[in-house]
C-alpha cells in the first residue's frame, strides 16, 4: 500500500525536529514525547481512520451478538433446517421454501429477516453467525502469521548461514503459489478427511491454512529488516556485552521491527479475512453446516437475477468489514512509517 | 549478463521441482486422505478400494508415485476422478478462453492506471488524486467475485445492457467476443486500476525530485516531454515487477472465481468445478501450472529489470 498523501510526507521527520538544539543547554526538560506516543497522538486527530475503527468494533459487536438475535428474536438457530415450514409475510402464510425448492426473499421483519436457504434456514441468523466464523478465522490466521512471520524473518535474518538457507528457499516456494491456489489446494486435501483428530469440516482448518499461505508476505520484509539492523553498532555492543543470539533478537532487534509488524497487522487482518471468503466461495474454505460470508455469497449466486440480497448483503458485510480494517491500517501506517511499503497480494 | 540469466534460470527449475514436489506433497502426503477411497464413492468395499489403488499405483512407494505422477502430468495422460477427462487437453482447449478474460482485463487496468496515475501525479493533492486514494483502498477491500457478482446483477439482469453469461470465440465473431467479455474485464480491471495509478503516481513523485529531471528541464524540455520521456519512463519499472507477480496470480486467483460467476468455459472454472467435486488431478495440474508462470514471470521481470538496470546483476 502506498496511500501517503502529499501533507504526510513529512510525518516522520517530526522525531527528529527536537534534535539540532541541546535543550539541556538552556536549563529546561526536553518534552519527553516518545515516537509511539507521537504517533498515537496522530492516529487519534485522524477521524477517518477513527470513524472505520468504531464501525468495524460495531460488526464484531453485531457478530458476537448473534446468539442473542437468535434466541430472542428469529427463534431459530444458525444450522436448523425448516424446508416445510411457513412464515407469515403481512399476515399471510408463506412457504419457507416453495414447493420447486426456492428458498423465500427477504421478510423484513423477525423472522427470516433477509429470506432463507435452501435449507430453509434463516438468512439473518447465519450472517450474524457466519460473521463470526469470518471474523474468528481472520483472527486465528491472522495471529499464526504474526507470530510465524516474525520469527521466521527473525531467525533467518539473524543467524542466517543454515537456518537462512533452509527458511528462506521454504518461504521463497509458498511466495510461488499465487494464495488462492495454494489455500484451495490445502483446503480440498483437508477437507477430505481432515487431519488427525481435526475433521474435515473443522473452522481451524481454513485458519491454519491461511496462516502458514501468508507467512512469506511478513517474513520475507521482516527478514530484510532484521539484516539491515544486525549491522549496527547497537546490536554490536549488545554482543560485546555478551549477551546470547535469542536475547538480541529479542530485546534489541524485535523492538525495532516492532512499527513494522504493526503496520502489516490490520493489512494481514484484511487480507486474511478476504482469503477466507475466496476459499469459502470456491468451496475449499469453511465448510457445511457451518457459514461464513464467502459461503453464503456463493449459496446466493444462482439467486443472483431474483433476489440479488442473498449475496449482496453478506458481500456488504465483508466488503465493509475489509474496508474498514484496510482504513484504519492506512491511519496506523501514516502514523507511524509514512513511508512503509507494505504489499500482500490475494 | 548471461551469468546472471544462467544463476537466475537455474534458481528458477529448481524452484518449480519444489513447487511440484509441494503440489504432490499436499494431496499424497497428507495423512487421513486415500485417494482410492475417494475415486471408489462412498459406499465402496474394501476390495474395489484396493484394487483402485493397484490400478494408480496408490500403494507404491511415495517417491515412486510422485515419479508416476509427474510422467503422467507431462505425456498429458493425467484424467480427472469425475468425468475421465484428461487434464492436460482440457486445460489446452480451455486456456484460450481465460486468456481472452485476462490478457485485455490486464491491458485495460494498466493503460487507465498509468493515465490516471499520471494526471494524479502532475495535479497531487487534486480532486481525482484524492479520489484515486479512496479508489485504491476500496479496490483492495473488495473480492474479485463480489464485484463479478454485482455487475452481473446490475448491467445484466437489471439494465440488461449486457448478455449475463456465455462465451463467444474470438475467431467466430470479435464483436460478440468483446461484447460478452466486457463485464467480465472489468470484474478483475477496475479492483486493481486504484492501487496501480497510486502507486505509478507514488514513484513519479520520487522521480520528479532527482537530478536528471532537473537537468531536463534545465536544458529546454517543455513539462509534457521532461513528463513522458523522463519521469514516466523511470516510474514505470518498479511497477512493471509488480505487474508481472499479479499477472500470473490472475491465473490462479481471479480466473477462478470470474469464470464462475460468468459462466466462461476456461481453466478456471475447470479449476473451481474440481473444487467443488474434490476431484485433485485437475487441482494438482492447475497448482502446478499456475505455479509455473508466477515462477517464469517473476524470473522475466527480474532478468528485464537487470537489462534496464545494470546495477542488480552484481547483487542478483
């Protein structure tokens, strides 16, 4: 992503205005403004990135929400199926799925709010719940990618010699795979018969899959960063001083990469979210009973000339969510490395 | 020059072995999955399991079947579980077709993203600089089929402006071509024009602050040449690398779900249809292949890169 605009530019010279002059020389305090407090202070006068932050923490409030809506007002649970049961619709009683197996469009009221599958399940229900799945399993992905990418990029760019000879071929060959390829590829074999005592249809199936899809896209700049600071004379004197290769990857060196990490977090987050959905559209991702968007887009698509909501409203819901992670990413970028080219494809 | 094609072609077949031992790897190796079981159905006896599995060879060792099935992907005798198709000629006869979807969508979104990154550059701060802002991040957020999905619903059942699916040879009738794959273009086009204009705009900046345009204008040039000669031809390269990567991904990714939701009888919907059915060989041929062209593209666009700029020979 490179969405600086032209007045950001200069952001990140702000650290070092406080420099040319010695404040001691004058007798007063420095004013002690660390840089994650700089940027903190300019996240917060970013209103764009805060409006998208309050409405994605608004979908995840809607998500968890779903057991209540389920319970208290659909009545039906995410996977119930109800093919011959009917729902009033301005007091008349209307078959949940008509007798040719076309499921009802939207109610607008509590019941089948936004229609049914052709299950006969309730529309509203497995959005709400499927929100979760999409939410949960952008999470757990995203968390492995994290914690994988940056101590793989530690490790490789640290000690490089075997350990960089063995990691970064490996991530060199998932880079080759384009995600989707590679994740559908995982996922089918997966999906077939799990894996040990995981089933097939299990959610951390897709989860695990796109974590170790995306490792590369943290790794590999992590890995080119850690290289670049291992030269400097910090991490010389920290040697000096004796201290072992785990405690300067860690207390010297992770620190530094920190800002890094931070700005590839939502931008990991959003695309986690959308390999999910494309997995769970072409069938290799979350699996039946369960729902997430991406599946429900797909069950919706031969729907699409007659009741286009089926697929647009959970579209909307993952458009929106993505968005506003990807906004709030760009906030946190121009706040704390204006000039971070940060890049994952899906 | 040629040492570094050499080093670089070399890292290249080494790096494909490793994607098709990897593609193997995933669907043989794989505990828990027997493919025997899997082409036998569901209620199979033992002994049609076993002899299925004589009959492909399931029971050799691991290095033997990848061996087998590597001589089967490359004499173009690997069938598909479902329907017996041979892989290797269904993706031949269905690769015109997706490239017809990827190549124009791909010019498309790289012609209007250097012109409008260009504008954007010459106008930064502008109206249409901003809105390229809003364009980009809003494209990266949206999925390609969801996009798909919408226009179809909009300009082809609602406006019926355009036929909602189908596919027509270009060889039959160009017009029709064009006409059932305009809808389909922009699916994949305009998601990625935001980002590339931001980004061609992003180094045209960079470029504009060097010395050697300084010099340009310096010497006589009128904007518009010291623009297209000099700030242009420099901002493109790092997009050219770019574009090579994504190109290739558009096989594996958006070909996929495009040719789905349009119905276009390419590799891709061959692709998403052995998906649905879990039927691997036509996964497999497709991982690989797919693979295949990241691997090429991002070797060509490095080997391009080293012949515009003799500096990256040396570091390779």
């Amino acid at each position: 992503m490179a969405l600086d605009s032209p007045d950001d530019r200069g952001a990140a010279g702000v650290v070092v205005t406080a420099a040319p002059l010695d404040p001691m020389a004058e007798g007063r305090q420095p004013s002690a403004i660390g840089p994650w407090r700089l940027a903190g202070r300019r996240l917060r006068r970013n209103y764009v990135a805060l409006f998208f932050l309050a409405l994605f923490v608004l979908i995840v409030v809607l998500c968890l929400l779903a057991p209540v809506y389920s319970n208290n007002i659909a009545h039906i649970g995410p996977n119930t199926n109800n093919i011959t049961g009917t729902v009033s619709v301005n007091g008349q009683q209307q078959n949940i799925v008509s007798l040719s197996g076309v499921p009802i469009g939207p109610t607008w009221g509590s019941h089948y709010l936004l229609g049914a599958d052709t299950n006969g399940r309730d529309l509203a229900v497995r959005l709400l719940y499927g929100g979760r799945t999409s939410l949960l399993i952008g999470g757990i992905a995203t968390a492995i990618i994290m914690i994988l990418g940056t101590l793989v990029g530690l490790l490789a760019g640290y000690l490089r010699g075997v350990v960089d000879f063995i990691l970064r071929p490996l991530m060199e060959l998932i880079w080759s795979f384009p995600v989707v390829i590679l994740g559908v590829a995982l996922g089918t074999a997966l999906a077939l018969g799990g894996i040990g005592p995981v089933k097939g249809n299990s959610l951390y199936i897709p989860a695990v899959i796109i974590g170790v899809v995306y490792v590369p896209y943290l790794g590999k700049p992590i890995r080119g960063e850690v290289l670049r600071l291992r030269e400097q004379d910090f991490v010389d004197a920290a040697r000096v001083q004796g201290m072992g290769p785990w405690r300067i990857m860690f207390s010297e060196i992770l620190p530094n990469v920190s800002s890094t990490i931070i700005v590839f977090l939502p931008l990991i987050l959003a695309n986690s979210i959308l390999l999910e959905a494309y997995l769970s559209f072409l069938g290799a991702g979350v699996q039946a009973p369960n729902a997430s968007w991406g599946t429900l887009i797909s069950d919706g698509l031969p729907y699409i000339q007659t009741t286009p909501t089926f697929s647009l409203v959970p579209g909307a819901m993952l458009v929106l969510t993505v968005l506003s992670v990807n906004v709030v990413g760009d906030g946190v970028r121009d706040a704390l490395d204006p000039r971070a080219q940060v890049r994952v494809r899906t | 020059m040629t040492g570094f094609i050499a080093r670089r072609t070399v890292s290249a077949i080494l790096l494909l072995f490793a994607t098709s031992v990897v593609v193997f790897g995933i669907f043989e190796v794989i505990p828990s999955y027997n493919p025997a079981r899997a082409i036998a159905g569901r209620n199979a006896t033992a002994t049609t399991v076993a002899e299925i599995s004589q009959k492909f060879g399931f029971d050799k060792p691991i290095w033997v079947q990848y061996g087998n099935t590597m001589k089967l992907i490359f004499t173009g005798q690997i069938i598909d579980y479902q329907d017996n198709l041979n892989v290797v000629s269904q993706f031949v006869h269905r690769f015109p077709v997706t490239l017809s979807l990827v190549v124009p969508a791909a010019i498309l979104w790289m012609l209007v993203a250097i012109v409008l990154g260009s504008i954007s550059a010459r106008r930064a701060g502008g109206l249409l600089d901003r809105g390229l802002m809003v364009a980009a991040i809003t494209g990266v957020s949206i999925p390609v089929f969801l996009l798909a999905a919408t226009l179809l619903y909009l300009f082809a059942f609602r406006l019926t402006w355009f036929p909602n699916t189908g596919y027509v040879q270009f060889g039959s009738n160009p017009a029709q071509w064009a006409y059932h794959l305009i809808l389909p273009w922009l699916s994949i086009a305009v998601l990625s024009i935001g980002f590339y204009s931001r980004v061609l705009r992003g180094n045209a900046l960079d470029v504009v602050n060097q010395d050697f345009v300084r010099t340009a204008r310096a010497k006589g040039l009128t904007q518009r040449q010291v623009f297209t000669r000099h700030v242009l031809r420099n901002s493109l390269m790092p997009i050219v690398t770019l574009f090579g990567l994504d190109f290739a991904t558009l096989l594996g990714g958006a070909a996929l779900v495009t040719e789905t939701v349009f119905n276009l009888p390419g590799i891709g919907q061959y692709e998403a249809q052995a998906i649905g059915n879990l039927d691997v060989p036509p996964i497999m041929v497709g991982a690989m292949f797919t693979a295949f062209f990241v691997v090429l593209f991002s070797a060509l666009s490095d080997v391009v890169y080293a012949l515009l700029d003799p500096r990256i020979r040396i570091t390779g």
